[in-house]
C-alpha cells in the first residue's frame, strides 16, 4: 500500500470509530493519526537496522502524542488508538487487523522472557481502557478486554475478559460489529458470583424455615408419649 493510500485509509478509520471528529481536516490533529505515520518511518528504519534512527523518530512521536509505539512492533491493517494518551506497545508485539486501543492500554512484557517477549493481538479485538496485556502470548481473534483489566495468559477467540487478573467470561466465537466495540457491555464476575451467592442463601434460608415450620408442627401434634 502506498503512502497516500496509506493515509485514506487511516482518515476513514478514524473517521468511522470516532463520532467527535467532523471533517477529514480534523484527522490531522488526531494523535492516533500522528503516532502511526511516526510509527510507519520508525519501523522502516527499524527493518533496516537503524535501530537509532528508528528510535529517534519513534521518540519524537511519544512526546508529541503521549504514545510510545516501539518500532519494532508489527501493526496490521485498520489499527486505530482512541484518546492514546498513555498507550504503550513493546518491540515484539504483533498486531493483527481491525483492532482497537484505548487510552491507557499497555502491551508488554514481564521483563523475564527472552525473544518474543510481548503479545500478539489478533484480528477484530477491542481492548479497554487501562487494560495491560503483560507476557507472550495470544489474545484471540474477536476478543473484548475489560477496561482496567491485567491479562496474563492466552485468551481464546471469540472471548470476553475482565478482571485483575483478567478471566474470561464470555465466549460466543462471533466478530465484532463495528457498535458492539464499546467499553460498557461487558459481562460483572463478581455481581454474577454475588447474584449466585444470594439466591443459594435465599434458597438455604426458605429450607430452615420450612424445616422449623414442620417442627412446630409436630410439636403441636405430638402426644407425651411421642418425646418431642
């Protein structure tokens, strides 16, 4: 893909995901779209074994957009960064098409592995606001991460998780409609673990009091000679 058509093609998705922006023009201001095209001569510099000069250039787009995008981070097709501030990518993270970040997220590693040391994100994946994703493993295609959730292992495809650490919840293997990505319709472990735990004390408690309801009356009914 060329430069320009490059450049259509982050417009129009900045453009699709963000309702605040109004006009083409108002995309260049965007920092999503700022970072990449920093990201984009980073990584070409990167490949050549610049490895200053990527970092260089990678450097100047952190401090102008508050996101750090190693270039040595593999980035498909259609990536969009709402509000990025705070983002952070790490050297060996691969990211797949459709996906989007929030402000906050952060794809890294648990600085004890060698190698591929940062995730990779499939293809249509959602990640929430302040969400880490720490190690080197696979978030599955269609996946949703909670905001604030620390994810620590494989998530499978198809899969819904939150939590510290993040746990998956939901698991429907479906891709993700462009109104489904959002960070508020996302499933409550812990309101659904209470929920549980209030029905089985309701249920606990309606048994004692039929048990004691029986008692009275056999009390009641019982003659001297019965012992009750």
């Amino acid at each position: 893909m060329g430069f320009i058509s490059r450049i259509r093609e982050e417009i129009k998705v900045i453009r699709e995901r963000d309702p605040a922006i109004h006009s083409d023009m108002e995309v260049f201001l965007y920092p999503s779209f700022k970072v990449m095209i920093y990201y984009r001569i980073a990584h070409k510099l990167y490949l050549k074994h610049h490895y200053f000069l990527a970092r260089w250039v990678s450097q100047k787009g952190v401090r102008r957009t508050g996101i750090e995008i190693h270039p040595g981070a593999q980035i498909g097709k259609r990536f969009f960064i709402d509000h990025g501030n705070g983002v952070i990518i790490g050297e060996t993270t691969v990211i797949g098409d459709n996906v989007t970040l929030y402000q906050g997220v952060t794809l890294g590693g648990t600085g004890k592995e060698q190698g591929k040391r940062h995730p990779t994100i499939g293809n249509n994946v959602m990640i929430s606001t302040g969400a880490k994703v720490l190690g080197s493993f696979k978030i599955g295609d269609n996946s949703k991460i909670g905001a604030g959730s620390v994810v620590l292992e494989e998530v499978p495809p198809g899969s819904t998780v939150v939590g510290v650490p993040g746990r998956v919840v939901k698991r429907n293997d479906q891709a993700l409609p462009q109104d489904k990505l959002d960070q508020i319709h996302l499933p409550d472990p812990v309101r659904e673990d209470i929920v549980c735990l209030q029905h089985a004390n309701a249920e606990l408690t309606n048994r004692l009091l039929d048990l004691e309801r029986e008692m009275k009356e056999l009390r009641a009914n019982a003659t001297p000679s019965d012992g009750l």
